[in-house]
C-alpha cells in the first residue's frame, strides 16, 4: 500500500486565527464530513532560523507564551469544528515551520488541502496570499482556496463550474469536479472557452449572418466534444452527475470567472494546453484564483508539484 492509498480520507486545512482561515476551517468541516474524512487543523508557527557554532542552521523553540497562543487557538478552532459537526473526527498538528512548508508537508498524507487566500499577513487589496499561491502550485493533492467572500457551506447553489481543453491537467480537474458535484448533489457546469482567430474580414464580401452562423456552429462543436469528454470521464459513482455544457467566445479565465461566479466551486487543471512544463501554475489558473470570489480547486496530475 503507497503512502497516499494508507492516507486517504484526511482533510487538512491551514488555520492561523485569521478571518480568512476561518472562512477556509468552516468549508474543510464541510468538506471533510461530506467525505467522511478526517479533518487535521494545521497551524505553523514560523519560527526564525539560528546557526550553530558547530552544524547547520535549527529552528529556534518556541517560547512559552508562544506555545500557550498555538494551544489556545487550535483549541478555539476545535471548538468551532465540533460546534458545526459533532461528529466529525478532527485532529490539530503545530509545525515549527513556515506556513506553506507545512501545508505542503502535510499534503502527502491528505487527499485534500484547505487554505485561504489570505491569512494574518495577506494585504487586503490581494485576493491571493504568497501561502495560498504557494500551497496551491506544490502541494502533492488537490487544493483548495477559500476567498474570504465566500459564501457559508449551507448556502449552496447546486453548481460546479469545470475548465476543460483537452489537457491532461483539465482532465484530472475534471474527474475531480464530477466527484465534488456528486458529493454536493450539484450540477456540473463544464466550460471550454474558444476564440475566434485575429484574420481580417473583408466587410463587402463576408455577411454578418455568415459569422454568425459560423459562431453558432462553433459553439456546437464545442459543446458535443464537452460533452462527450464529460461522459469519458464519468465512474459508476458519478454517473447520474447532471452537466451542462457551455462554450463561451472569449478568453479562458474570464469565461471560468463569469460562469463561476455564482457557483459553489471553480475547479481547474494546475496547467492548461498552452502551460509550460516548468511553470507550477499556468495562466489560467493564476487567474482565475487571483479573482474568484468563490472557492477555487487546483488539481495536479501525478508529479507535476516538483
């Protein structure tokens, strides 16, 4: 049995007492016990580094009153999350380390991370925090980030918005946005934005109606090829996921933006077609977790975090 298959079901979710954590602990809870997971409260407290005189740079301990604070405030989380679910089986861990480090530590031993986009030190006029953005580019399982406008999990809207374009990438958000939609008993919304290309038009001898019957068949292909990818992608757990397919003319991120925004999640590949290999995070991505005001699933193929 691998490391991740001894692993699976755990929820980890970052929690430093900030408001955008706690927007990110109530959707873990959710989450978590949608699943029937278990849930582990991470909370790392970044100690400074110091060199020894004879070895290699340690992390200094923590004071007392430091280690009083972690206990006091993992402990009101605890109360929080077992106020919401009584039963939901949750666990804390305290790292010295610094906040993404752990996060993507744990991420090993989970089959989903938590975060939000913004914590004690995120700049008010940033949607995404360095952590947030770190979490989600090298984390070892799919992460999500919690914008701090997000919506109560009770407050459902019964959608899952999916970016597809026949990547490999897409195709394991995909898979990952059918399974959220079955668990929320949500439509899935899968989206394959197209642009038309940049060639001039002469104006006395192309029709508008011409154009637009050439956009309308454009949008009809798309949305076939969606939905044939969808029904390739679907298991016996969910099959019975209602989808619906929309091939919007525009840009990719902007498109995930406007069908999301009202959605209860945006999933997308951690790279699209056009991403680089060595790029973490593709274009797309970047984006559309910079300004969604809904929480954004980043999901990785096998070893593309390193």
């Amino acid at each position: 049995m691998s490391h991740r298959e001894a692993a699976a079901g755990t929820v980890v979710v970052g929690v430093d007492g900030s408001e955008g954590s706690l927007h990110a602990l109530d959707w873990a809870v959710d989450a978590a016990a949608g699943r029937g997971a278990r849930l582990r409260l991470v909370y790392a407290m970044s100690l400074p580094l110091v060199t020894t005189p004879l070895g290699g740079p340690i992390r200094t301990a923590p004071s007392q009153e430091v280690s009083d604070a972690a206990a006091a405030l993992l402990a009101e989380a605890l109360q929080r999350v077992h106020a919401a679910a009584p039963s939901l089986d949750a666990d804390t861990e305290v790292s010295r380390i610094e906040p993404h480090h752990a996060l993507i530590r744990a991420s090993e031993a989970a089959d989903l991370v938590v975060v939000g986009s913004r914590g004690l030190s995120g700049v008010r006029s940033l949607f995404l925090g360095s952590v947030a953005q770190r979490v989600a580019a090298h984390a070892s399982c799919p992460v999500v980030v919690v914008p701090p406008t997000s919506q109560e999990p009770a407050a459902r809207r019964g959608r899952v918005v999916v970016g597809v374009d026949g990547s490999v990438h897409a195709a394991a958000a995909l898979r990952f946005a059918l399974v959220e939609a079955e668990r929320l008993r949500a439509e899935l919304v899968a989206v394959s934005a197209w642009q038309a290309p940049e060639a001039p038009v002469d104006p006395f001898t192309v029709l508008h109606a011409d154009v637009d019957i050439d956009r309308e068949q454009q949008v009809a292909r798309v949305r076939d090829w969606l939905l044939r990818t969808v029904d390739d992608a679907r298991t016996p757990l969910t099959e019975r996921v209602p989808v619906r397919a929309e091939a919007p003319e525009g840009h990719p991120a902007a498109a995930l933006l406007a069908e999301g925004a009202d959605a209860d999640l945006v999933v997308v590949g951690s790279r699209g077609r056009g991403g680089f290999a060595g790029l973490l995070l593709g274009s797309v991505s970047r984006s559309v977790l910079h300004h969604a005001v809904v929480p954004v699933a980043v999901v990785h193929v096998a070893d593309d975090t390193r």
